[in-house]
C-alpha cells in the first residue's frame, strides 16, 4: 500500500528541505499567516529549477474566503498557465457558491486551462456545506485529491468526518488529511481514517539574521520554514505504514 506525503514550502529553502527530508510532494504557498496564497512568479520558476519531486502551486489570489469575482477568477486562470509553462506538476484550486456549494463551472474552468496537470481541491472543502454531495462534485470535477481536515479546524478534531470521506470516495479520488499532522499524531490519525495521503506543514519559525532590527517598531520579522527532522519522522512513519 502506498503512501503520499505533502509538505507546504512557503520558502524556497523549504522546498530544498522538504525534498532532501523525503516529502513526495510539496504545495509552494505565500503569506502562512493567511493560510497560504498564490506564490510569485519567481518563486515558482526558482522552486522548480530546485527540486525534482512533485510541485503544486497553490492557487488563491487572497485571503480570506473561497468566492471570489470575476476579476480574480481570472488571475488564477493566468496563474495557472504560468504554473503550467513553468513545468509543475499540478495546481491546487478551489471555488464556492455563497452558498456554500462547489462553483462546478468556474473550476471546470481553472481545470480545462490546467491542460493535464494534476488538481487538488483545497480546504475549500472545509467550508461547503454538504461534504457528502461535495466530495461527489469534486470528483465529477475530475480532481485527483481533495485537502481536508473534515470540516474541523484540525484533522484530530474531524477525524470522524474523514473516515466517512475515505468510505465515500472507495478510491475514487484520494483524501489528503490536512492540518495539525504531525509526527506525534499520524500513526493514530491513519488507523483511524484509513487515509493513505497526508499534508504536514511541519512549521518552524526562523529567527531573522538582521544584524539591525528597529527598536522603535517592535517587530520580530521571524520567517515561517519548515522543520527537516520532523519532515523526516512524518516519512519513516509513513514508510512504517507501508511494511
């Protein structure tokens, strides 16, 4: 049986970290503390140059919720050919109604200008308001795994929910448990789920090498990276899984 491990880069240190750690995959993000937007241009270009294990931009040209007008709607449109001239893997999208529904016609959209690429809907999937009819959408989408906690600000809180999602989905599609997975809580988390795909953000926090830093601001100006040791316990205990 095989196993998946994603791991976020918002850096590209973090990239080159998470391969050299043993991650299969990593989805590149800008701005953590907004939980991850669309990154530059550059960094997607310099992020492939780097590694060689799967790279998925995300695509989210903001914060904040998961509807979006049309002005930004087609920005992500160009984001993703750039992501796809640039030579990554897939993307990782996600649209909703005000309701709470998947926007089925603007993601059919962002997927057509995929052109091939693999997709991973997001934890857009952790606001709509039916997961059950939900997940069965994103698979008509023709998604290749959806990014979820279970509707739960962490995977341990919606434990439940994902291992109703990875009934539902029969392989179908994969389910990648997201948020708070940890080292410490993985081995549990896949017992009980039965999941077989797992997204880490393995979050260090960097002290910034200013020699200089303004009192009078009051600012850390730390960066978010990514902890290699932890990536590679998230690995061995997958692999322990495998065995």
């Amino acid at each position: 049986m095989k196993f998946e491990l994603e791991v976020i880069g918002f850096d590209l240190a973090s990239c080159i970290i998470a391969e050299r750690a043993g991650a299969h995959r990593i989805e590149l993000c800008a701005n953590p503390h907004e939980g991850g937007t669309t990154p530059s241009l550059g960094m997607i270009r310099m992020a492939r140059k780097s590694t060689s294990i799967q790279l998925f931009p995300i695509i989210r040209p903001r914060g904040g919720d998961f509807h979006y007008d049309n002005m930004e709607f087609l920005s992500m449109i160009e984001d993703i050919k750039l992501c796809k001239d640039e030579g990554c893997d897939g993307v990782v999208i996600g649209m909703l109604h005000k309701d709470g529904t998947v926007d089925m016609n603007a993601c059919h959209e962002l997927i057509h200008h995929a052109n091939g690429m693999d997709i991973t809907f997001h934890r857009a999937f952790d606001r709509v308001k039916d997961q059950a009819d939900s997940l069965e959408k994103i698979i008509q989408l023709g998604c290749k795994r959806v990014l979820t906690s279970g509707g739960f600000p962490t995977a341990s809180e919606g434990k439940e929910e994902l291992k109703k999602l990875v009934t539902q989905s029969a392989d179908r599609i994969t389910i990648m448990v997201g948020s708070g997975v940890k080292s410490s809580n993985i081995e549990g988390l896949q017992h009980f789920t039965k999941a077989r795909a797992f997204h880490a953000s393995a979050r260090k926090s960097m002290h910034s090498q200013m020699h200089y830093q303004r009192e009078s601001m009051k600012e850390t100006l730390d960066k978010i990276s990514i902890d290699e040791n932890e990536v590679q316990l998230l690995r061995k205990a997958l692999d322990s899984f495998s065995n």
